[in-house]
C-alpha cells in the first residue's frame, strides 16, 4: 500500500474517532486509500488484504467492517436477504445489483423518484429507504 493510501486511511478512521490500530488501518487504506468509493464483501476484502500481504483473518475483516459501519464510516446493504455489501459512500442513494457477477454498483440517484411511501404502523417510524435495482444481462 502507497503511504497516500495509509495517510487516506488513518484520516478516514480518525474522523469518525476509531482507534487505528494495523489491521483497521491496512483495511481502512484499501477501502478509501485511493480517494474513491467501495462496494465490498468481507470475503473481497480479505482476498485484497491477503493480496497485498496483510495478515488478517476473515473473522477479523467482518468484525472491523462492523466496527466501521458502527462508527458511521460506512453502510450495510443486504441482497436477498443473507449476502452484506459495504459501502463506503454513506449518502442515501440506490444500488444496482448485477446478479451474473453478483456485484453492487451505486445507480444514479438523480434518476429514482419515490412518490409515495406507505404509512408506518403505530408506534413507528421510517428511518430509511434502501433501493436495490437487480440487474441481469440481456
């Protein structure tokens, strides 16, 4: 990793005040290193961590991607209902879902228009909206 990539990283994890400790940081710097969003798995960002030569278990990348959605650093969306992405960009905004590659990309917010929700039952709220486009190729 380029020490951009880590300085990137350090500075992600201390806006949000989460301890930088080597394995949060070596993970921090692959999933904002370079300035750009990510939509990951715990499974893709461990094959990347073991790619770059980072010693991290898989149980370690699902309790540090959990830490850094706890702190407000990134967002969970679950496809049917089992798969979790992450992702980096926490802006409310929609995803497609290519189902042949099974991969999550953002869809262009300014294109999905919500007319109408229905009412929350008594006692509840609505917190959030999660739009999840599935897409197949033709």
């Amino acid at each position: 990793m380029t020490p951009t990539a880590i300085k990137n990283g350090t500075k992600w994890l201390a806006s949000a005040d989460v301890r930088p400790t080597r394995q949060r940081v070596a993970l921090a710097s692959l999933l904002v290193g370079d300035g750009m969003d990510r939509h990951v798995t715990a499974e893709s960002l461990f094959d990347d961590a073991r790619g770059v030569g980072e010693s991290v278990s898989l149980a370690t990348v699902y309790n540090t991607l959990r830490a850094f959605c706890d702190a407000g650093l990134m967002q969970e969306i679950t496809v049917d209902g089992s798969k979790s992405y992450f992702d980096t960009n926490i802006s409310d905004h929609p995803h497609f879902f290519w189902e042949d590659d099974r991969v999550l990309t953002d869809a262009p917010a300014e294109q999905l228009k919500i007319v109408q929700l229905p009412e929350a039952p008594a006692g509840a709220e609505i917190s959030k909206v999660d739009v999840v486009v599935r897409l197949r190729r033709k």
